[in-house]
C-alpha cells in the first residue's frame, strides 16, 4: 500500500498544480506576473514550468535508482518523499512573497523527487511472484492513472474561492504537501526493504552502470524501440499539454472546464 500511495502521489503531484498554472499564467492569478505580460510570453513560461518536472525526473531518475540499489529502496524512497514535501512547500512561499522563481525552483524539485516512481514500481515486483505480480503490475498503472483523475479536479477545485472562501492557489500545495508527509509515514512504518536488497545491493558506480546501460542498448537493438516510443511520447505530450492552452484560448475554457477535461482523459487511461 505504501508503494502504490508513493506512485499515487508522484503522478497527483504533476497534474494537481495544472489548474493552479493556468491560474496563474493564463488569469493572472496571484499577480505573480505583470497584467502587461503578453500571450506569447505567458504561453512559454505556462510551457517551461510544465517542463521543468519531466526534464528534472529525467535528470534524476539515474542517479536516484543507483542510489537505491546502494543504499535500499526504503532510505532513498523515504528522502524522495521529504523533497517532494519541499517540492510542494516553496510554490507556497513563491505565491506568499510573489515570487515567481520558487514556484519555478519547486517545479525542478518536485520533479525530480518523482524520481522515486520507478523505485517504488521495482519495491512491487520484490513481494510479489508469479500471477500476483502480473496483478499487482497493473495495479501501478491504475494508481498513475488515478492521479491523473484526481489530480487536475483537486486541483482546480481546491483553489476556487468560490466555493469555499478559505480556499485559494495555494490550497492544491497544502493539500499535495500533507498527502507526501503521510506518505512518509506510511513508508517509514510499514515498508521495509527485502533481505536481497539489503545483502545483494550492486556497488557499481554510476558510470560503470551508464557504460552497461549504453552497450546494452547498442548490442541488442533496443535503441530501436526506444527511439519508437520516444516519438510516440513526444505526440501525446504535444497534444495532450498543447490542448490546456487550446482550450484557454481559443474556447475560453476556466481553470474549472479544463481540469475536467484533463480528468476525463485520465479517466479512460485509468480504464
């Protein structure tokens, strides 16, 4: 349950702040950026901070998987989790003091914290044999998916006073915030790791594993693969990012409309 509330929890993390995005760059919301700012330039800076996690997670997730294999999923999984409490914190600052940079600064983090994801998707397959597995494997999509669902409703919903008065852009933050630190005290209280990570940890240094990653990649034709499923990633990111800013602009879409959409696209995902 931990592990499938730590993939949860990373994926709610992307899509919860969407809403609060286009709050802010597209409505102006918090007036974190000038009402002078032209279209063009809130579309880049709407785009570079949706970027900013996925290019962090890419960055990271090398390093924070040999650092599990190292150290044990459970003591690297659990400091992923205090950095994606950070991740959520310093927006919160940002938006406080009206300032941009930490909403930016907490985006790379936050991303970059996701980076536990494959760890725990790999914690899942060391309890797990046989059928069960296969089970418990599309268990982790569903939870991907179901932060996909949840994600962009709670966080459009969170952050409209209009329904409860208290409730602001902030709210998706605290909210996301207090979901990582029971997290971490799910994981710290009821997740440890299995004896064969403990005792058969590889201490391979990074680069010796980049140097197997690269020849495996090269002697078996799997760059083939990827390089189809990169493409493939690159076409739906295109349209399923690019549609948030069609929808504001072109068809006058709220914050509210299209966390609804983005739920509606998890929602057949999560199917």
């Amino acid at each position: 349950m931990p592990l499938f509330f730590v993939i949860f929890i990373d994926t709610l993390g992307y899509f919860i702040v969407l809403p609060v995005m286009i709050r802010i760059f597209m409505h102006g919301a918090g007036h974190l950026i000038p009402a002078s700012t032209t279209l063009m330039h809130r579309d880049f800076l709407f785009s570079l901070v949706l970027a900013l996690s996925p290019l962090a997670f890419i960055l990271c997730s090398p390093v924070i998987g040999h650092l599990s294999d190292r150290f044990g999923r459970k003591k690297v999984l659990s400091y992923a989790l205090v950095a994606a409490t950070i991740g959520f914190a310093l927006p919160i600052i940002g938006i406080l003091t009206k300032s941009i940079s930490w909403i930016f600064i907490g985006r790379a983090i936050a991303g970059a914290s996701s980076s536990s994801q494959p760890i725990a998707q790999a914690g899942v397959t060391d309890f797990t044999t046989g059928k069960i597995r296969a089970f418990y494997l599309s268990m982790i999509g569903f939870s991907m998916t179901l932060g996909m669902v949840c994600g962009p409703l709670s966080g459009s919903y969170l952050s409209d006073s209009s329904l409860v008065h208290w409730f602001n852009i902030t709210t998706p933050y605290w909210f996301a915030l207090i979901l990582s630190l029971l997290n971490i005290a799910l994981i710290l209280c009821f997740y440890s790791d299995t004896p064969q990570i403990k005792t058969h940890a590889t201490h391979a240094s990074l680069q010796q594993n980049t140097h197997k990653f690269i020849h495996l990649i090269t002697q078996n034709k799997i760059w083939v693969l990827m390089l189809a499923f990169f493409f493939l990633e690159i076409a739906w990111s295109q349209y399923y990012q690019s549609s948030f800013l069609v929808l504001a602009q072109h068809f006058h879409y709220t914050a509210n409309h299209i966390s609804i959409f983005a739920a509606y696209v998890g929602l057949w995902m999560c199917v």
